[in-house]
C-alpha cells in the first residue's frame, strides 16, 4: 500500500539547522566561508589579491510561521595583520514548502536585508568598500527517506560595492550549485560557486590614483562534513572484569578551496596585462567528541567469526542484550531485525517529522504487543515503506527473513530503490532465482557494497539470514552511511 507523507515545516530547515547528529557547524549562510566551534573564515578577492579573513558570526535563526522564517546573521572578520576589515550583515529569509503526497521540501532563501563594509588599509591610505545592492537567491529541494536526508541547492546572487564614496564600484556576479545529506551517522554539505569580480576605480589627481579597471574569476570548492566511527579500545591491565570497550568518536571537518585568475599590478596598484593564477585552500576541524558504548558479554560468541559486528551492535544499544547468549547460527525474527534496523536509523526521532494524516493508513498490527519504543519504530518503517506486514493486519514477527527480504529493506531506508536502471546484468550465478521484486534491491545493494556472493559466486536469495549474519548486514549498513556517503560526497567535489 502507498504511504502518503505530509513533512512537517521545521524538518524543511535541513540545509542551515541541520539534521545530523550536531555539534558542528553547518556551512553558515551563503557567504562562501566556512566555521568551526571557535572561529570563521572567509578569503575575500575583492581587491584583486586573495586575503583571508577571519572572525566571529552569530547567527540568530527566526521562528517559522506560515512556512517562512527570518535568520540573521552578522560577521565581524580581520586579516592577521588588521590591515583588512569586514563587517557584513544579513537578513536572509527562508521559505519552505512541501510536495503534495511527497516526502520532499523546497526551501527558498533570499537576502532581504544586507550590510557590509570591507577597510583596506594600504599606508597612509584607506580603501572603504560599501555594499550597495545585494540581489541574492537560493533554492533547494530535499528528499527524505528512513535513513538519509539528500539535498541539492541552486545559487544565483551580485553584489555591487561603492569605493571610496563614489570613487569607484566593484560588481561580483555569484553563481553555484550545491548538494548535501544527513543521516544519523553524519552529513557533508558541499558548494562549488564561481565568482566573476569587475573592477573600476576613477582617476583620483589628488591622491595620485589612476584610473584602473579589471576582471577577474574565482572558483570555490566548500564542504562541510560530520561523520561517526566507532572503534575499540583494548584494556592493558589484565586484571578487569572486561577486556575493553567500544567508543564512538564524533569527528567534524570543513574545508574551502579556491582557484582564481586575477590580473597582476604594478607597484601603484595598476593592473597589468599578465595574469595572477593560483589555488588557496582553508580547513577547520572541531574538537572530536566521543562517548563509550556499553559493555556486552555473549559467551557464545567468543571465538565466532561475527563476534566484533555483534559486540559493536551491543555497544551502540543497536541490538539489546537479553541474557548471556546470543544464539548467532539461528535465523533472524522479522522484529528483532526490524527493531535493530530502527534504532541504527534514530528512525523514532525522524519520524516525529513525518506525520500520515492524509493517507488514513493504520499501521497497527494486532499481532505486536510492543513497548513505546519497539512501537513507534515499527509504524515508522512501516509508514516510510521500509517495512510491510505480511498482511494488512499482521506482522508476523517471528517469520524469518532471507536474504532478498533483507537488502530490500536497507535499499529502501536508504530511498535508493527506484535507481536501478531499466537494463542492468546482477552478476550472481543464481540470479534466476532472485525474485523479480528484489531484483532492483538487490542490483543497487550490490553496487554500493551492501551485498556480495558467496565464494561460488551465488546470493542464496531465499536463504534464511541467521542472527550473525544480520548483525553483519546492518554494520556493513553503518559503514556504508558514515564512510560511504561522505566519500562519494567529497570526492566527487572537493577532490575530483
């Protein structure tokens, strides 16, 4: 049965509040500079010269209403010298809107108020660049699924400076793309943004300044990342009631690089005709966080091959302990795998975000009794369509699942299941055997890593998936959202 979604306003709110397990920052505004707990920094080219500045930016987000909020944000930035100054302010105002029956967001951003002010110091001199008209939007559309936000953005915008009370003007022409996701497990926002800068500063006799006019073009490459890993931690001392523990370590990083063709000048500040070509790169990273898992003892899992995804599972409170054993060669429930797949996706907390009012469904089951937690984590991944009832009334949690059943639903959490192309080879010796709703599951798992064969080459489609194996399954899962993603994200802009 189609789910229909309603998304409620606050979620639209992803590109600039963040959905991700937060403590860094997301890229602030649109202003091409990046920040981390302490500090943000932005290279600036309107002089014709790179100059990093850097500083501090309050941002003060507005309360929505009627899908429409006001964020202001105001920077106060110096070069290292002092030589260089900015003051800017901005009032941005943020639209959303939702699909109808979708479970999407179009977010509009536009500058309805701005200041700045650029002094450069040269001397005896000072430059005063005042912001004079600023025209700026920005749209971005956003798809949620069970697992991931993914967000794709269009930036047009011009900024026109005064120099010197009319002394001149500077025009910079801004115009970009940009395309992020966030998950439980970590986001990465990236931009790529070109901007053209034209220059024209008046004879001043007085002064002895010439008159001087030039062009020049600035690429910026930004990203901003936060991501989970876990790792384990050996205790030295022998003489302890546990070997060691697993730790989460939150890690998050931001990085700008630009490539520019400025014009050279001379030693009176006259451009030349030989060009200035070069690359400037700036990186942040915030103070890693980190927090102990708890500690699990199976006894029957010690010398088992999937003792370390069953041990990190357990130390995420991903799957719960219940008594001494974990019984890894029997099948796997259709619940508990549900229930682990829940909590790995923090899918109760997402979830409060989507409500189903529209579509009437009933997502109870008369065959689950089930505490708080277990309850909201079924309906969610029922109304996201990650999970079905075996029936329109029954779950049938005991029912085992196989391996066709398994990696349809990590495709679907991760809203990937409509990408398959209409002609694709799967590769598996046994794939006539695949059933014909799992096909396209089954092709993007196996391309994005979540699935492979046995060493004969064959997927055992109908093969009962046993508790080791799921727990394999779902930490290949997290491995996908928390190095996977961010890695294509990265590369494919920062690094291509």
């Amino acid at each position: 049965m189609r789910k229909t979604f309603v998304i409620l306003i606050f979620m639209a709110a992803f590109m600039l509040s963040g959905a991700a397990p937060a403590f860094a920052q997301k890229l602030p505004g649109f202003e091409g500079g990046i920040m981390d707990e302490v500090k943000y920094s932005e290279m600036v080219f309107i002089t014709g010269k790179p100059v990093l500045l850097e500083g501090s930016v309050d941002i003060s987000r507005g309360a929505v209403r009627n899908g429409r909020r006001q964020d202001r944000i105001s920077y106060n930035l110096a070069s290292s010298d002092g030589s260089v100054k900015l003051s800017r302010g901005i009032t941005l105002l943020v639209t959303m809107s939702t699909g109808d029956g979708k479970k999407q967001v179009k977010t509009s951003y536009e500058i309805v108020r701005a200041s700045e002010t650029i002094t450069v110091k040269k001397g005896r001199t000072t430059d005063r660049y005042t912001l004079k008209n600023y025209a700026f939007t920005a749209s971005s559309i956003s798809d949620f699924s069970a697992a991931v936000d993914y967000t794709t953005t269009v930036i047009r915008g011009k900024k026109v400076y005064d120099l010197n009370s009319g002394k001149g003007t500077v025009e910079v022409e801004i115009s970009g793309k940009g395309a992020g996701y966030g998950s439980a497990w970590g986001f990465a926002e990236t931009r790529e943004i070109e901007y053209i800068i034209s220059s024209h500063r008046k004879a001043d006799e007085k002064n002895n300044v010439q008159e001087a006019s030039w062009t020049g073009v600035v690429e910026e490459r930004l990203s901003s990342s936060q991501k989970v890993q876990v790792s384990y931690v050996e205790n030295r001392p022998t003489l302890m009631s546990f070997e060691g523990a697993y730790v989460k370590t939150v890690f998050a990083d931001a990085t700008c690089r630009y490539d520019y063709t400025l014009p050279q000048f001379d030693e009176n500040g006259v451009p030349l005709k030989r060009q200035n070509k070069g690359s400037e790169k700036i990186s942040l990273s915030s103070t890693p966080k980190v927090e102990t898992g708890y500690i699990p003892e199976f006894y029957d899992i010690k010398s088992h091959w999937a003792r370390q995804d069953v041990e990190r599972l357990a130390a995420l409170g991903i799957i719960r302990q219940e008594g001494n054993y974990y019984w890894p060669q029997i099948p796997a429930r259709r619940l508990d795998f549900a229930l682990a797949l829940g909590r790995l996706l923090d899918v109760s907390s997402r979830a409060e975000n989507l409500i189903d009012y529209r579509a009437g469904a009933n997502m109870e089951f008369d065959d689950l009794s089930l505490d708080e937690e277990g309850a909201k984590i079924v309906s969610a991944l029922a109304r996201m369509g990650v999970v079905e009832g075996t029936s329109p009334k029954r779950f049938s949690p005991d029912r085992v699942l196989t391996r066709a059943q398994v990696v349809t639903m990590l495709v679907r959490a991760l809203g990937l299941e409509k990408t398959a192309p209409l002609a694709y080879r799967l590769g598996f010796r046994d794939e006539r055997e695949i059933p014909d709703w799992a096909k396209d599951s089954v092709y993007i798992g196996s391309s994005i890593g979540l699935i492979k064969g046995d060493e004969t080459g064959h997927f055992r489609p109908h093969d009962p998936v046993t508790r080791a194996e799921a727990a394999a399954f779902l930490n290949r899962f997290i491995n996908y959202l928390k190095d996977d993603l961010e890695k294509d994200f990265l590369e494919k802009v920062m690094y291509y």
